[in-house]
C-alpha cells in the first residue's frame, strides 16, 4: 500500500523477484495518482486503487478497502508510503498482520512528519523503525529498527533521503523474516524467532 514515491515498494519487489524470494507481492494498493500505481501498470501486478473521495464517508471507504484488500487475499499486509490512516474495518480484518515503515526512531516522532518533526526538535539521531500496525498512530510493536546520525547541514530531503535508503533494506528484511518465520507477540513486544 503506497502513495508517494513508491520506492519502498520497488525494494519489496526486487526482493520478490529474486529466485530465493520468500514472498510476492499479490497486489498493490494507492488512495491516488502516484508512482506506486505506475509501477503496478509496468509490473502486471493488480492495483486496488481506492480514494476515500470516490465514497460518502471514511467509514465506506475502510469497509471497501478491506473487501478489495482481502479478495487478494495477502498472507501480509505492507504499508510503504501509504498515508491514511486505516480504520476498524480494516483494522478488524487484518489486525496483527498489517506492517509499517516509519522514518523515524519510534516512539519519538510518529505522524506524517516524522522526519521534519526529528529535525526541528534538534535530536542527533533518529532512523527507521518498522512495526505492527494497531489503532493508534504508529504506536503498534516493533520489529525492528535502524540509527541514522543526523548531520548539521541536512535538509529535510537529504535526512529522508538517507533514512529511505535504510528502509528500503529493512522493510524488506522484516517482510521476509516474518513470512519465513512469523512473530510472536508478547505485551508490547514482538519477537521474529
Ligand atoms: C517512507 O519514508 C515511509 O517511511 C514514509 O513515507 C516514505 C515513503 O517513501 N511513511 C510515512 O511517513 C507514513 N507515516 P517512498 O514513497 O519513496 O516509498
């Protein structure tokens, strides 16, 4: 599921396509007009595209979003850049198997601006973090995370940017420990065995 750059999903896919690959990419899901869904075109794999505008309400749209996402029926749900954020319905379906990346050393700086909010607060690392998905915003168990130094002169750009090039190694390391090995969960805290 994405709506920006989609360069976190092209790494999952190169990872799908590798011959030892542990999982595929069963369809991909947009909320709008992005790279994501032109990748989807070039790739042959399914596009859910699904816009909360084209329903009355956010509530129809989660139900409808779950009904398409479960007819492809994923093992894994894999958020990469997709930023809404998912309701009961889909969160009913899917609970437990839903996973994030967040540009940013959760739970420091959740939200749509992890990055920015990490460089106006003056921290001197932050990173990556991939986690299970709940109800609350980026709250869910983690499951892994990664340090990116923060430098003087970065941009908000050139931080993303650098944090993007650790996501796209460690979101696709997760996906394949957890469909090889699976998770177990404990309180607060999820274990890959
Ligand atoms: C990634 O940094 C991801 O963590 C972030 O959007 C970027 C997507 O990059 N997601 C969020 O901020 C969600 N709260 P991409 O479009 O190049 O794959």
């Amino acid at each position: 599921m994405a709506s920006g750059t989609g360069s976190l999903l092209e790494s999952l896919l190169r990872r799908s396509d590798a011959p030892d690959a542990a999982y595929r990419v069963a369809a991909i899901v947009v909320d709008r007009d992005c790279r994501a869904a032109d990748i989807s075109r070039e790739s042959g794999i399914q596009l859910i595209d699904c816009r909360v505008a084209a329903y009355p309400d956010r509530a129809a749209w989660d139900a409808d979003l779950a009904a398409r996402v479960g007819a492809a029926e994923p093992e894994w749900v894999v958020t990469a850049g997709f930023m809404k954020i998912l309701g009961p319905a889909f969160l009913s379906r899917f609970g437990g198997r839903v996973v994030n990346s967040h540009p940013a050393l959760l739970p420091s700086f959740p939200g749509a601006h992890g990055v920015a909010d990490a460089l106006a607060h003056g921290v001197k690392v932050t990173g990556a973090t991939v986690h299970l998905v709940d109800d609350g915003v980026d709250t869910g168990p983690i499951l892994a995370q990664e340090v990116v130094a923060i430098r003087v002169d970065d941009t908000e750009d050139s931080l993303h940017e650098r944090i993007k090039s650790v996501e796209r190694i460690l979101l696709a390391d997760v996906v394949t420990d957890l469909v090889t090995k699976g998770v177990v969960i404990d309180g607060r805290k999820a274990i890959i065995p």
